[in-house]
C-alpha cells in the first residue's frame, strides 16, 4: 500500500437526523441537491449515509468557520431536520489517487 503525504484545512462534518425519517426525507432532494452544487464547486470530496441510518457523513475541504457557513445552508440544517458536528483536520497523508486529486 502507498501513500504521499499531502496538506490542506479539512473536516469531517457528522450529520445527526433529530426528527423522523418522514420529514428527513421530505428534503432529500433538496439535500441531493446542495450535495450536487458542493461537489461540482470542489467543496465536497465525498458524502454519504451513516449506517444505520442516522444521518450522514461529508468530508470536505476548508477551514472551520468555512465549513460551518456552508453546513448552515444544507437543507437538512436549515429546515431543523438535522444537526451537525464538525471535526477539523490537516490531511497529512492520502493514498496515490486521493493524493493527486487533492493537489
């Protein structure tokens, strides 16, 4: 296995579902959506459902007060149907792909 050492402001945002399913998944597509728009501007690295499904899990890059403005904007925070836990990090290693995507 290799891995090259790589840099940058990240975090690992936890999302926890606070209310049932039924109102989770009346904004799906608008989380789809924003999920959509975050990816293609270079934001979002990866995203997907914690399993069981509780919420979900985004890794993406920037800093803190960055990453914390755009989780205000995510259709599942705003509308109350979800709350989220950021975890900084600086990316110190990734494997070969990862390494040239992130450069």
């Amino acid at each position: 296995m290799s891995a090259f050492r790589t840099s940058g402001d990240m975090c690992a945002v936890l999302l926890s579902y606070v209310r049932p399913l039924d109102e989770v998944d009346a904004q799906l597509a608008a989380h789809v959506a924003w999920l959509e728009q975050g990816f293609a501007e270079g934001v979002f690295l990866i995203a997907g459902r914690r399993q069981p499904r509780s919420g979900g899990v985004i890794v993406m890059r920037g800093a803190r007060a960055a990453v914390d403005a755009v989780m205000a904007t995510d259709p599942f925070v705003a509308s109350g149907v979800a709350t989220f836990e950021v975890v900084p990090f600086s990316a110190s290693f990734a494997a070969t792909p990862l390494h040239d995507w992130l450069s």
